[in-house]
C-alpha cells in the first residue's frame, strides 16, 4: 500500500467525490457475495460510516476473510457518488490491508442491541459502539466549551490539588492517601494511627472539592476556576453517584449570591448552545436513540419532551427564580405532596428537597429550569454566607429537567467571626484550615462561586439516564476493573 496520508472519515464525508484516499478504522459490518463485499468502517472521527466496496478478485478471498467485525484495516481507494441508499459516497477500495484481525467467534461486540449493564462490563470496547462514540464526542466537545467560556470572560484556570489535608464538605466521605506500610501499621501511644511516620507528616486524603483552594486564588486573581476530579467514597450505587468524577468551580472575587447565579445561567446557556451548534449529527442519533427506546416504556415512563427539545427548552427560557421558602410552599401544597405520592412527604420549612421534589418544579409546576436560593443554614455547608435573617444562607441550585440538581453553588461567608461561628457550630476542625481563615483575616472579599458535575452536565446533553454511562471508565463501590 502506498504512503499517502490517512483522511478522516469526517473529512472524506463533508468533502464528497474526490481523487484516491486512504482510510483507517474498525469494521462495523461486512456483506459479501461472490461479486463484492461492502464493508462498514468508522475511526471515531464521525458516528457515520464510510462504505467501502471492494472487489473479491481485486482485493483477494483470503484476505476478506480477515475482513471481520471489530478488525482493524486500511483501505485505499477512489471516494465515488454511492450507487445505494444510506450514504451520498462511498469508496472503490484497490488495495487493503488487515492492521489487526478480530477472532469473530471471541469479538464481544457484534453487530446487534447489546444492553448498557453488558456495555459496562467491556468498557475499554465500549467506544466502539455508536452510542459511546458520541458521548465522547460531546464529552470532549464540552470540555472545550467550558474551557472557552472561562477564558472568553478573563478567566484564569487554577489547578487545585487532587491530594488534600482537609474535607470541605465537612462529610467525611473521602478517601485515604498513605503510604504506611498497611503489614505494619506505625502507632503512637495512644494506640492511634501515627501519622507523623506518614509521606505528607499528616493525614491526608484525595479533594472531595477544589472549592477552598479557589477562593483562596479568586482573592489574589479575581476570577478563576478549576476543573479537575474529585473523589467521594459515598457507598451509593445509584444512576447518579461515582466515586470519581470532574468538577468545575468557578470563584469570583466582589460577586454576591445574583451574580454568581447570572453567571452559572450564563454558563448552562453557552453550553447547552455549543452542543447544539456543534454535536449536530451525535445529538440527532442519541434523539432518535432515545424515542426508539422511550417506545417499550410504559406511558408515565416516557419523556415528555424528546432530548433536542429539553436542549432547546434550556437555552429558550429564563431560568425562574424563587427561594427556598417560596419552594417548600409550593411543595408542601402540591397534589403529589397532598396525595401522598412523593417518596418523601414536605411537612415544612427545613426539609432537605430531594430530587423528585427539584424535579416536580422544573417539570410541573414552572416547566422551565429553577434557581432556588437562601437555603436553611442547617442542611448547607460551613462556607456559605448567613444571611440576616439568621436563619438561611446565601446559597443556590440549579435545577434542570430530567436530571434535578446540576449546579450547587454559594457566596462566599467572609466575615472571620461568622465564619469561625459556623465552623464550630458545625464541629468543623479550625486548626486543619487555619489558612483557609487567614484569608478572612488579610484582605477578605466578598465573593462567590459554584460547582458544576461535569458528569452531571452530561446526562443531560446526552440523555443518558446512568452516570456510569458518560464516564469512560466509572469508579463506582466494588468497580474499579479498568
């Protein structure tokens, strides 16, 4: 085979009829009879495939029968107008080469529906289906955007430790980074653990959040965020937990509860925008995806509206705003609550909203996105600003349809004296984030910022109904396998 250069089937597509190409990939499917064989091939590029068509006296019985699904080959050819249905060209292979063969009776993934539970336990062949190639297409594609934003805005992007000496949930949930010798474990006498004989001279344990160490940026920079992984040892086996997931956490220095909202609308809206402009053709499979598969589900298991209307739903409408109290009203009043339908019945003020709560005023009652703000201080974090009524805190969610909370956010309590109030309130250690408190003391700012699962935001551009379906390998209790 000549040397000329690979072009992707992306490009072999969108440029049409043309000279001789050479194309790479994974077979999808061959046909063959006596007078030709048409082979399916895709690399990733695209979820469409390109056609070949080749020539059994030309390219050689022996080799077609490398030809499998799953195998590994790289054709040359004239790219001519298709003489079938199903694609506008296809290639007239002249010469072909197996890169490597893919045993068909061991190949896991053969050209049938295989379940999403199968699809899990082969996750490093997963990307090959048209299903994951385009959530991976769109994963990286919001990457990118949430990287432009930022930096379109003035931005700076701060890595923020993945190893950490501090929990700034305050929940404990976390895992444990040693490197102590677990045969022989070092203890004090007290008969504790002595972590002093530790690597970090400490205990220590991966971030649940990158949140801390970027206020303490956004008091020197103004403006940054971080994204990064964070790890939660939450023993949840869920469809919406992982232990190991990505964040993204603005923190912007003079910006109060309205700003930090306007600006995670702001961010939802650009997103959700560039996946329609730019996943055209992977937002249309998983559309079509998902009506195909809404149709064996029982009627009040259907999606009211298909996922390119829940896209648009998103950037075509104002998220309400209302608060806490205003929701809890709404709730504790709502027919679902009254005839006790809710897994969790609203008695009152206080209740901490659970996902079919969030999701009853997104998709009933506003039927658009919801900010909820000023939050009971007692269901949120040390770090959120008490507001003067005593009794809530300067926080928000975001709710979105089909998903509840996809940003949880806060400003920031700045004030040293409240802040050491909350934090001892709340049993949360001062001496471990002394520095944290320093920072109140030199120069404080009123400031803000929120999170954004990132694993979350996925779901719903995608429609996947199970986080470990938009991850490429899921860390999940008793799954670490790949």
């Amino acid at each position: 085979m000549s040397k000329q250069k690979r072009t992707k089937i992306k490009e072999v597509l969108s440029v049409g009829v043309s000279d001789k190409a050479v194309v790479k990939g994974w077979v999808r499917t061959k046909r063959q009879n006596k007078n030709v064989a048409f082979i399916a091939l895709n690399d990733g590029s695209t979820i469409h495939n390109l056609q070949l068509v080749a020539d059994p006296s030309t390219i050689g019985e022996d080799l077609l029968k490398l030809v499998t699904t799953g195998a590994c080959i790289s054709a040359e050819g004239q790219i001519v107008a298709s003489q079938g249905s199903g694609q506008s060209v296809e290639m007239n292979v002249s010469t072909l080469e197996v890169l490597g063969s893919a045993d068909p009776e061991k190949y896991p993934l053969q050209p049938k529906k295989h379940s999403m539970e199968f699809l899990r336990e082969i996750a490093y062949l997963r990307p090959r289906t048209n299903t994951f190639g385009a959530i991976y297409r769109i994963r990286h594609a919001m990457i990118f955007a949430i990287h432009k934003f930022f930096n379109d805005k003035g931005f700076l992007n701060i890595h923020t430790p993945i190893i950490t000496g501090s929990d700034a949930e305050g929940a404990g949930e976390t895992f444990r980074v040693t490197s102590l010798d677990l045969e022989n474990i070092p203890k004090n006498e007290a008969g504790e653990i002595d972590f002093k004989k530790d690597f970090f001279d400490k205990e220590t344990n991966l971030t649940v959040s990158g949140q801390l160490e970027g206020e303490l940026a956004a008091m020197a920079l103004s403006e940054i965020y971080t994204f990064g992984p964070t790890f939660r040892a939450e023993n949840s086996n869920t469809t919406r937990h992982l232990a190991e997931f990505w964040m993204i956490e603005p923190e912007v220095a003079f910006a109060d509860l309205e700003d930090n909202m306007d600006l995670a609308e702001e961010m939802l809206k650009y997103l959700v925008s560039y996946a329609l402009e730019n996943c055209a053709d992977d937002l249309a499979f998983l559309n079509q995806r998902e009506i195909d598969e809404d149709k064996n589900k029982k009627a009040e298991d259907r999606n009211e509206l298909c996922l390119l209307d829940r896209l648009k739903f998103v950037v075509d409408n104002d998220f309400v705003r209302i608060t806490y109290t205003e929701a809890i009203d709404i709730l504790r009043n709502s027919k679902p609550n009254k005839k006790k339908k809710f897994q969790y019945l609203i008695d009152g003020w206080g209740a901490d909203l659970q996902s079919e709560h969030e999701r009853f005023l997104v998709e009933k009652h506003f039927k658009k996105p919801v900010i909820l703000s000023d939050y009971p201080k007692d269901i949120k974090s040390f770090y959120m600003r008490m507001n003067d009524d005593g009794k809530t805190v300067a926080a928000m969610d975001i709710l979105f349809p089909g998903i509840g909370e996809i940003v949880g956010g806060s400003q920031r309590e700045e004030r040293y004296e409240k802040l050491v109030a909350r934090m001892d309130e709340m049993n949360v250690p001062k001496d471990e984030l002394w520095w944290y408190l320093d920072t109140r003391k030199f120069g404080t700012a009123p400031h803000s910022g929120y999170g954004l699962g990132f694993e979350r935001m996925i779901l719903f551009v995608t429609g996947m109904t199970n986080i470990r379906d938009v991850i490429p390998f899921p860390r999940t209790p008793g799954n670490a396998e790949f």
